[in-house]
C-alpha cells in the first residue's frame, strides 16, 4: 500500500463549497534493514566480469578511450603545434621555477617532463597543461628551506658546498648528502606525500570537495601568494645572498631583510634585471593584445634566456662581476630513488594543503575548459591523475605539479585538440634534458626571477578588479581580500584555511541574514511575492501570508521565530506578557472595586468590571491564520520542526491557525518524523494544516472561518 501524503490540495469544487482535502499518495519506500543494504553493496563492487574489469580498466586510463578515436588528419596539425609551443615555453619557465621550490633547474624539467606523459595517459580533460605552477612551488619550497634549516643548512651561500651523512633511500647509513641532495631529498617527499593523498581522496571519491573552494577564494588565494613569490624573488634581482624568511609574516621579514641589505646589491644583476624586464613586460603586453591575430605567442622568454646566457658566457658575469648562475645542468635521468620515509611525519600537514590546493587548481581549470568545449571530466578520475604525476615522478626526484593557467590558454589558443600535445611538449623536453641542458651553464639566476615575476603579471591585475568585485558582491569580494591578506602577510597555507572558513560562515551568516517578508496576491494571477517589493498586490482578508527565505535549523530557528512575529506584527510572547499585565492590573481593580463596594455597602456589578478592562484587552490584529510559504524553505532539522510547532502553539493560544504551504518533500519528511501533525481524538493525525500551494491554504483558512462564524475555533 502506499502511505497517504502530509499534504492536502483544495478541489476546485471548495472555492465555491465547502473544503474537501484532495489528499496524494506518495510511493512506497520498501525498509532495507543496514546490513542486507551493506552486504548488496559489497557484493554490487565485489561482483567480477570482463566487461566490469573492462569498464574499470578504461575509466582508469581514459587514453584507451580516446586514443583509437583520434581523428588523425583534423587534430594532429593542431596537437603537434600547441604541444611544440608549450614545450618551448616550459624550458625557461621549468628553470625559473625550480629556484622557487628550492631546487637545481634541472629538476624543473623533470618535473615538467614526466607530468606531461602521465597526465597524458590518465587525465580526462583535453585542454590544460599540466606541470609546474608557482603558487605549489613556493609551497614546496618554504617547506623545503625549512627542513634544510631544521638538518643544519644555513643559508644557500655558506652551505652549499657541506656535506652531511644523511639517510638517503633506504639505506641506514647512506651516502653523503649535501644541500642540493638534501633539497631534492626533501621536495621529493613532499610530493609523494601529496599525490598519496590526493589518490587517497580518488579512492574515497572525495572530489567533490572542490565545490567548496570557490572563484574568488582561489583568486584571493592566488594573488596573496603571488605577492609573497614576487617578494621571494627580489633578492635575485638584486644579486642579494639572503636566506629564505620563514614562519609567519614572512613577506614583512623578508622586506626588512632586502631594505637592510639594499647597499650589497650586485650591480650587474640588477641591470641585467632592469633590461630584461624592459624586454619582457612590453612583449609579454604584444603577445596578449594581438592573440587573437596571432597563430602562437611569440617565445620572447626563450630568446632573453638565450641571450642573457649567451652574454653572461661570454661577459664572463660569474667570474668578474660574481653573478649567480644555474651552474652544471647534467644530462640524460638520474637512477629512481625512494622518497625518505622518516620525512613524512615532518612534512604530512604540509603535503595535505599542497595535495588540497594542487586539487583544486587543475579540476576549476579541467571543468572552465570542458565547459567552454563541450565536454565532461570527472573530478574523480582528475584527483588519480594528478596524484600519480606527483607519486611516480617523485621517485625521479621531481616535485609537486598541477594545471597552470598560462600555459594551458597557450595550449588552447595555438589549437588543441587532445591530450597527444602533452606528449610532444615531453618530446621537446626530453631533447632538452638530453642535449641541450648543459648549455645553459651561464644563465644568471636574476635572468629567472624576472621570467618568474613578469608571468606573475595576471595574479596582481587581479587587484585592479576589486572594485568592480565589491559593486558585484560585497561577500565575495570580502573573501577575496581576507584571503588574499591572510595568504600575503601571515602565512600562505593559513591563507587557504582561514578563506575556506570565511566562506563557509558567510554561508551561515546568509542564513542568519535571511529575508523575511509578508505576501501579497497579484491581481487574479495565483502569484504571491513581497508586499515590500512589488506594487498593486492584495493581502488576503483574515489571512497573513509570510516567507523566510531560507532552511530553519538550529542555527537560525530563534531568528527565525523574530522575523516572523516582527514581519507580522504579531508577537505572542509579548502579547502573553502584556496579557498577564492586564490581568493582574484587573484583578487588583476588581479586588479594590470590591473593597470599595464593600465599605460603601454597596455591590459591584459584574457587567461593571467588565465594562472597565475592556481597554486592557490584547492588540487586535486584522488576519485569523498564518500561512508559511515553505517554498525556500530548503531543509528541517528537529530544532526547525520543533521551532514551527512553537510557532503553531503561540499563536493558537491567541486563536490563530498556522498553515504550511509549498513544502518540498525533504521538509514533509521532517515533519512527519518530527510529529509535527496533532493528533485528534479519534487517534488520527491532523493533516489538514499543510498544505501543496498557498492559494488551496489561503482558501481552507478562510472558508473554515466563514464556517465556523468566528477564529475562536482555531483555539
């Protein structure tokens, strides 16, 4: 059988009769006890076949999917084109970045380089490019300087050549290590820390954590890191030897450190900064003005590394003026290495937010792109891919990678098509690990920091937009500058916590803030909206509609109840109070009229007294019944079901009906286990005071009173 709904609809016979309740039947829903369900569940996923291990081979490596689809003749010009470009992009940009994360350049390219194939090979979204992005290699590389700082290592100058016998692999007395050794050693840590995470989180299908990371919290997130990057690169343009701030507050540390040491500056650094960033920033502006008539962004970065290097070789910068160069860039892979176990309780916190915000980055990017082109990815299926280009890549002394914004527009605009780019940008890389690596000896240090400061460009433009933000959305835009602030000048993995818990209370402060409003019919239309908001509508006589324009919860049931009496004019505990007021003012009369009467010998009429409190009775109010429009109403708990039947109680006591309108099945639900319907003395439940529209409530209120004769029978 099925089970009768809480609600009832008027028949169209009651507008001009008496109300009959047109009551629903809602569907069955057959009791499963746990573990009859648990065990069909168990057995569902343990059930094996060859189309199911078919099926789960194919959607763990969606290459197989597209690859034998590919439509060589229409997508291979435009694959082999992006992938060409971005390859050689990624040369200067792989280099640059690696002094962010602490590291040798030629990590960089290992890094680039085995995320391009593996992404490939795992990956759902055909458009972005995944490998180094600068707001994880800062990350990486304050964890790094830390631990480096926590083994002994100084400072980058006074300690770079020391050697200390640390474990290396396995092995309980490995080999001497020294500083790059040991930076590597701890990046690569980090980043299998990381992608096991971030493949854990894929087997618990957790990928929908993403949705709580919203637009402006990455972009006010993005931008305070980009600060503390650009900071973190001064002392390369400048040719200043500085330790690495760390802890809190980094970014002011680190300013007062430059300022006080502003009289060491390398002066060939800093002019070789001053013309690179006059070569870059007005090219950099030429490629973005005239993308769209351009085939491909001319690759000025790979031209100023090329003739900053070929100067510094033959100026000899490095032996008269003691410049900082890349150093020895060796060729060919070195042999796979374990990541060190006893660093992962050191680095475990670190490694959550980096898997969290490397997340994040790649699937907003995968979703903006498949939106714009018509096809699906899957979250989940993204937290695989990106966690093993962390997880294997670290055995090859690589460190964590995600989706980068510039390179994947790069890749897009020069026309991709799938993910077969990825696999010639590995090309263009794999050439330059072999052959062309070592040739880059004499390419000064500041030459990278401008690279790396002149593509922050887009993240700090970001500020010019704030205003256009705050006449948009005020709490959007509220979230972005506490993001951005907490992020830039206390600490960069706080920055991302204290944006997350931001948002969410400005989520419950919208539902503590929520609009409540009284309704009015428009016209003959059965068409409620705010009295406040639109002109020409008509209240109902005898009957007050009213809508709170969200969920009642434990949270905002107390608020909840306010704006209700206050929008309607009519609060029953004051009305209560104001009544026991007038009733012991009666009394005391009654009592004295007596006394008097008495004294007089004479007898106080009753008619009388009662002729004298007639003044003291409760406010009269034009309406005899509530309607609630539940409509908004997206969801109960038991404090919100109890609150509504303090609310019915209230006002019956001051004989007016509350009715419920427009519930949605998840709210009729809480009713019903909440035993929010009364029961009558037959021993059924009272299931005439809910109602499916606002009109069927509206008409039972008042034909019920017109009935009855008067509103003492809602008593």
């Amino acid at each position: 059988m099925a089970e009768e709904d809480c609600c009832v609809v008027a028949d169209e016979g009651t507008r001009r009769g008496p109300h009959i309740p047109l009551v629903l039947e809602r569907w069955e829903r057959e009791e499963v006890a746990w573990k009859t369900a648990l065990s069909n569940k168990l057995k569902k996923q343990c059930t094996c076949s060859s189309e199911r291990a078919k099926a789960h081979i194919l959607g763990f490596v969606p290459i197989l999917q597209w690859l034998p689809r590919y439509q060589f003749k229409d997508w291979i010009l435009g694959d082999v084109m992006s992938g060409l470009i971005v390859g050689i992009l990624l040369v200067p940009q792989s280099i640059a970045y690696s002094l962010l994360a602490g590291q040798d350049p030629i990590y960089g390219l290992y890094t680039s380089f085995f995320s391009s194939i593996i992404y490939t090979l795992l990956g759902t979204s055909r458009h972005i490019s995944v490998g180094i992005f600068g707001v994880l290699c800062l990350l990486v590389g304050q964890v790094v300087d830390r631990e480096l700082l926590l083994a002994g290592y100084l400072t980058e100058t006074n300690s770079n050549n020391s050697m200390v016998g640390l474990e290396v692999g396995n092995a309980s007395t490995g080999p001497v290590c020294d500083r790059s050794c040991y930076a590597i050693m701890v990046g690569a840590t980090v980043t299998f820390t990381a992608g096991v995470y971030q493949v854990l989180m894929g087997l618990f299908q957790v990928g929908f954590v993403s949705v709580y990371l919203s637009d402006s919290l990455l972009s006010g997130f993005a931008t305070g890191a980009s600060l503390t990057i650009l900071t973190s690169q001064v002392k390369y343009l400048l040719g200043l030897k500085l330790p690495r701030a760390q802890g809190w507050g980094s970014l002011i540390k680190t300013w007062v450190s430059l300022i006080q040491n502003l009289g060491q500056t390398n002066i060939c650094d800093l002019v070789t900064s001053l013309v690179c960033l006059a070569v870059l920033i007005p090219t950099k502006e030429f490629n973005d003005r005239f993308k769209a008539k351009l085939k491909a962004p001319v690759p000025f970065e790979l031209f100023v590394v090329i003739a900053a290097t070929l100067a510094s070789h033959f100026g000899h910068f490095k032996e008269e003026y003691s410049s900082d160069v890349a150093g020895a860039i060796p060729t060919g892979f070195l042999p796979p290495q374990l990541p060190s176990w006893s660093l992962i309780p050191n680095v475990a916190v670190d490694a959550f937010s980096i898997a969290i915000v490397g997340f994040a980055i790649t699937v907003s990017l995968s979703e903006m792109f498949a939106k714009k082109h018509g096809y699906i990815v899957d979250p989940n299926q993204e937290m695989y891919a990106i966690g093993f280009c962390n997880i294997v890549p670290s055995f090859f002394r690589c460190f964590t990678t995600s989706a980068a914004l510039t390179k994947t527009l790069v890749k897009e605009s020069t026309g991709c098509q799938t993910q077969v780019s990825g696999l010639v940008t590995a090309v263009v890389l794999l050439l330059v690990l072999l052959v062309i690596a070592p040739l880059f000896y004499s390419l000064q240090k500041c030459v990278l920091a401008v690279i790396i400061v002149v593509n922050l460009r887009g993240a700090l433009c970001k500020f010019t937009d704030v205003p256009r933000m705050w006449r948009v959305n005020r709490v959007d835009a509220a979230i972005w500058l506490v993001t951005m602030a907490t992020s830039a000048l206390v600490n960069t993995e706080l920055g991302l916590l204290v944006g997350v818990m931001v948002s969410a209370f400005c989520v419950l402060g919208r539902t503590q803030r929520a609009q409540a409003s009284e309704l009015g019919k428009a016209g003959l239309h059965e068409l409620y909206e705010d009295l406040a908001s639109y002109r020409g509508l008509q209240t109902q006589p005898g009957v007050a509609i009213f809508r709170y324009e969200a969920p009642i919860y434990y949270a905002n049931q107390i608020l909840f109840k306010k704006a209700m009496y206050r929008c309607l004019g009519l609060d029953p505990v004051k009305e209560k109070a104001q009544s026991r007021k007038l009733e012991k003012q009666r009394r005391k009369q009654e009592d004295a009229a007596v006394t008097a009467g008495r004294d007089n010998g004479t007898k106080v009429k009753d008619t009388e007294l009662t002729t004298s409190t007639q003044a003291f009775l409760p406010n009269q109010v034009n309406f005899h019944s509530v309607v609630i429009d539940c409509s908004p109403v997206l969801f109960l708990d038991t404090a919100g079901v109890n609150v509504l039947k303090e609310v019915c109680k209230d006002y019956m006591q001051l004989g007016v009906q509350v009715f419920l309108a427009q519930c949605n099945t998840s709210v009729l639900e809480s009713l019903k286990k909440g035993g929010y319907y009364l029961e009558k003395g037959n021993g059924e439940k009272e299931r005439s005071s809910v109602f499916f529209t606002i009109s069927d409530a509206v008409h039972y209120a008042q034909s019920r009173t017109s009935q009855n004769g008067d509103c003492d029978t809602f008593c």
